[in-house]
C-alpha cells in the first residue's frame, strides 16, 4: 500500500486525531482537560481506618460536583480542591442512596469552572483504550496534578460486589478496567476515553462476591449524569426550607411510632432502629434497616433532615415517606387519627 495513503488511514482512525476542533487532540491537551476539571475532596472519616479524602469531578459551570456518597461526607460540607490548588467549600446538595452518588456545590467566586459534560455519550466496548484520573493514596493534596492511570476497559458485567456487610444496592452493569483503578482515594474519580470524554465515575473500594477480589471498575457515565440531573431537579427530595417556623401540632418520630439509629456523627444516616408495635408505623410496614430518603417530598440525607422535616409535617394528616430497603424504593403512608393520637 502506498505509504502516504497508510499513514492517511491511520490519522483518520486514530481515536485521539478524529476529533472535532473543540476536543483535545493529544494526550498533552486531553490531560491538560481532564486534571482541569478534577477535584480533590477532604472531609470526615478515619474511624475504623476509612480514609478522609476522595476524588471528585466539577459537572457544571456553576460548580456542582460529582461523587461517591461515603463516609468522606459525613458532615455538611467538605473541603474541595481545585486543579490550581484554591480550597473551596463544597456544600452536599443531595445524594442518590441507589447509586451511591453524591452532589456538592461549591462556594466560588470564578463565574465559570471548566467542567465535564454530563450529557456526554461516548460508546464504551470491550478491549476499549481508558484513562483513570483520580487522587489515589492522596499523592495530591494541593496543586499537584491527579494520577493518572492508563489501561484497558476489559469487559462490560453485572456489579455484583460487597465489602465487609455492606453490598453494593446497584446491580446493574459496571466497567471492569485492567488498571488498579479503585485504591484509596480513587472513588469519584473519572474513567475517560482517549478523548477526554468521560466514560463513568470510578465507584466505592468493593470486591467481588464471586471471587473476593477487589474489584477495578467505574459506573457508567449516563447512569452517573441521571443521578445528578435527578438531585438537582428534586426527584429524590426538595431541600428542606430552614427559614419556617416548626409548626405547632408537628408531626413526630414518638408519634409515628418508630425510632432511628443514634446520631453518632454529624451527617448520621437516617436508618430505622426499632419499630414500636401496632404503631403507625408498624402497620405501614417500616422495617429495621430501612432508609429514609423523604418525609413529604423533602430530602432525608441524615437522622437531623427527618426531624427536621417532620417539623413541618401536620400530626392530623398522613405522613409519605420514601424509603431503600436493600436495592428498591418503597413510598409508605403513615396515618395518625385526628390529633395526632396513633
């Protein structure tokens, strides 16, 4: 074959030179994007030897965040820093208990951040060229750039992985990449193309159930952005409004008749304790275990959201709660007699 026309077909094929003007063209300019628009994340943990940082990647202009939900979280803020070392507040503004994804939002004055796109689509296949940005083992702590790790996505499979007694509540399919992806640090990393483009968000440190080895995969991009868009929207909960008055005949956890777990850190999770019998409760058929991720279409993320919320729930009407028990969401209607008397 001529060797000018060789070279032509290789240009043409090469995933990194068939792009259009706007996209990143060599890895010098496609790692230039993606450390851009990655964050490191500092916040609560180190009990029980769980680190107290992870990864993060800015989603919008405005400075929405995307991340695992983990115990990094557990509190109202946390610390995010930029590509160029500025340390910003990073308010949680939601999190989808599903997925395990969680939403902050930065306290910025820049008026834009560069960011990844969330409708992005790029197609993944197996045997697939990958790169893994992500703050692993904290090697970057200020202005130093993420690490980055280059393989292979390897093959498309169900996420079928636990640690400890915790099992992952997504079951669907997940990217299963040759590089050590998932260490400490890495989750909420990203999982791009040879273009930049993001592929999936790297998940929660997990080994399989199957063979018990820690497990290296990212969950996929377009479940990843459907989990924002639906916390930002409100689908899983509008913020609870803190400028209103608790309402005098409040609704509240004694009279419905179930009690959650002790608040133990600042952003405890709501999950149910006990049940009193023959309660309100009880006849709805809340579970020990369940989460409470809604009282009255306002968002539960820890035990102090749902008094909150209940302060604002009338005792004389029914009360609607979301709630996870293991990988499905239930609504449930708790009904009190007229003032509030079970």
């Amino acid at each position: 074959m001529n060797k000018f026309l060789l070279l032509l077909l290789v240009m043409v094929s090469s995933p990194l030179l068939a792009q259009s003007p706007d996209r990143p063209t060599t890895f010098a300019e496609v790692n230039r994007y993606a450390q851009q628009r990655s964050v490191k994340i500092y916040g609560a943990g180190g009990l029980q030897q769980l680190e107290a940082y992870q990864s993060g990647a800015i989603v919008s202009a405005e400075g929405h965040v995307v991340t695992v939900a983990s115990v990094v979280l557990d509190q109202d803020s946390a610390t995010v820093v930029l590509a160029t070392g500025e340390r910003l507040e990073g308010t949680v503004v939601g999190v989808d208990p599903m997925m395990d994804v969680a939403v902050l939002k930065l306290e910025s004055d820049e008026q834009e951040l560069p960011y990844f796109d969330l409708a992005a689509r790029p197609l993944p296949y197996e045997g697939m060229r990958v790169l893994a940005y992500s703050n692993l083992y904290n090697v970057a702590t200020g202005d130093e750039p993420v690490s980055v790790l280059h393989g292979v996505l390897s093959v498309i499979a169900p996420l079928e992985a636990r640690r400890g007694a915790f099992a992952s509540r997504y079951r669907g399919d997940v990217y299963i990449v040759d590089a050590a992806t998932n260490n400490p640090g890495a989750p909420g990393g990203m999982l791009l193309d040879a273009s930049g483009q993001p592929l999936g968000m790297i998940g929660k440190e997990l080994k399989s159930e199957l063979t018990g080895a820690w497990l290296n995969y990212a969950l996929p991009w377009e479940l990843v952005s459907d989990s924002v868009e639906r916390i930002l929207n409100g689908e899983l909960g509008q913020s609870i409004a803190d400028d209103l008055e608790p309402l005098e005949n409040a609704a509240t956890l004694s009279l419905l008749g179930f009690h959650l777990v002790p608040n133990v850190v600042p952003r405890t999770p709501p999950y149910v304790d006990t049940i009193v019998p023959e309660s309100p409760a009880a006849v709805a058929g809340l579970a020990p275990d369940d989460l409470v991720i809604s009282i009255a279409g306002m968002r539960t993320g820890t035990r102090d959201d749902v008094e909150q919320a209940l302060q604002q729930v009338p005792n004389n009407q029914p009360v609607r709660i979301t709630l996870l028990r293991g990988n499905m969401l239930l609504d449930v209607e708790l009904v009190l007699t007229t003032g509030g008397t079970p």
